[in-house]
C-alpha cells in the first residue's frame, strides 16, 4: 500500500496543527528558560490572567495561543464544509 492512500486531508490538517502547538510550546520553555535568570519579579498577562515568566508558564502560553487559533479554524471549516450544498455549474452548457 502506497503512502498517498493512507494519507488523508484531514490527518495532515491535524498533524501541521499538533506539530505547530508543540514547536510553540518548545519556544515558548526555551524563552522562558533564557529570560528566567533576568526576570526578578516581573509577571506576565493574558486578560485577567497573571503568571509569573517561568519556563513551564511559557509553553503553556505559547501552546494556548498557538493551539487555539487552529482549533477556532478548524471547526470554522469543518462546519462550512459540512453546509457546502452549491451544486456545480456546468460550464458547457449555454
């Protein structure tokens, strides 16, 4: 069996989106390992939300802002393609 036939759309979507989470939540932990020994009490935000810049809180933020743009996509198109009714024009005819 050849790779193309077990490859789908939908599982190479999946896979960029993981792949793109998990590359921002590694930078995410290697900046807040490079600032940690800079940063002496500052915090970061998100909305309500404050969290010291620590390694660990870093990915977590990169991961979130990364991952939550892609599952908001995802389902935006995955519900536009489930109503797609358009019924193709036939361009031969006059």
């Amino acid at each position: 069996m050849n790779f193309a036939a077990l490859t789908t759309g939908r599982r190479v979507v999946l896979l960029v989106s993981a792949t793109a989470v998990v590359v921002a939540a590694l930078f995410g932990y290697v900046l807040g390992f490079v600032i940690q020994p800079n940063v002496h009490g500052h915090v970061g935000t998100l909305g309500p939300f404050v969290f010291e810049l620590t390694p660990a809180n870093l990915a977590v933020y990169g991961a979130v802002m990364v991952g939550v743009p892609f599952v908001v996509v995802l389902f935006l198109v995955s519900y536009v393609s489930r109503h797609d009714d358009v019924t193709p024009v036939d361009v031969d005819s006059p």
